[in-house]
C-alpha cells in the first residue's frame, strides 16, 4: 500500500486510471490502524490501487474533501471521487460497498 501526500496527490490520485481507493488517516486513530490490514487485502482482491495518507501530516488534501471523521475512505475512479466510506468496518461490509460502486 503506498503513502501519498499533500504533494502527491494530484499525481497519484488524481492522475491515475482506474480505481484508487484512498485511505484517510491518522497515528492517534485506533479504528484507522484496525482498517489497514483489511485494505492491504482488498487489493489483492479488487482491481484497485489502495494508498493512505495522513490527515495529520496532509492537511490541505483532508481539507479539500472535507475529511471530519476518521477513517474516511474515498474511492476514486478515473480521477473523480465516486464514493466516501466514513468509519471502520467488517471486512465483508467494506467488500459489499466497494461492489456496488464498482460494477
């Protein structure tokens, strides 16, 4: 799973084609280091390409989609945000919405 920043995201988010799933999160955040190994499976298990960044570290980008709550998850398709998932979750629960937006 890579890590993007203020600085990179443009780049490694926007930019890219295909499905990335973004991973706002924070070090003090318990449900968001609960989520991070779900994720690292997810994509070896979805085709898209999951990366993280820290709110904390990053905060023009967590400005800039509205980032209030911890773990939020967005999910970007060719460069356009098409979801947000906002908390921790079951892996199965976090399959089933990702499946519905990517078919």
């Amino acid at each position: 799973m890579k890590t993007v920043t203020d600085a990179t995201f443009a780049e490694e988010v926007l930019s890219a084609e295909g499905t990335v799933l973004v991973d706002f999160w924070a070090q003090w955040c318990p449900p968001c280091h609960m989520i991070l190994p779900v994720l690292a499976e997810i994509e070896t298990e979805r085709p898209i390409t999951v990366v993280k960044i820290n709110s904390d570290e990053n905060p023009a980008t967590a400005r800039d989609y509205q980032v209030m709550s911890l773990p939020t998850l967005l999910l970007f398709r060719d460069g356009e945000a098409v979801a947000r998932l906002v908390g921790a979750r079951p892996k199965m629960r976090l399959l089933e919405e990702l499946d519905r937006v990517l078919v």
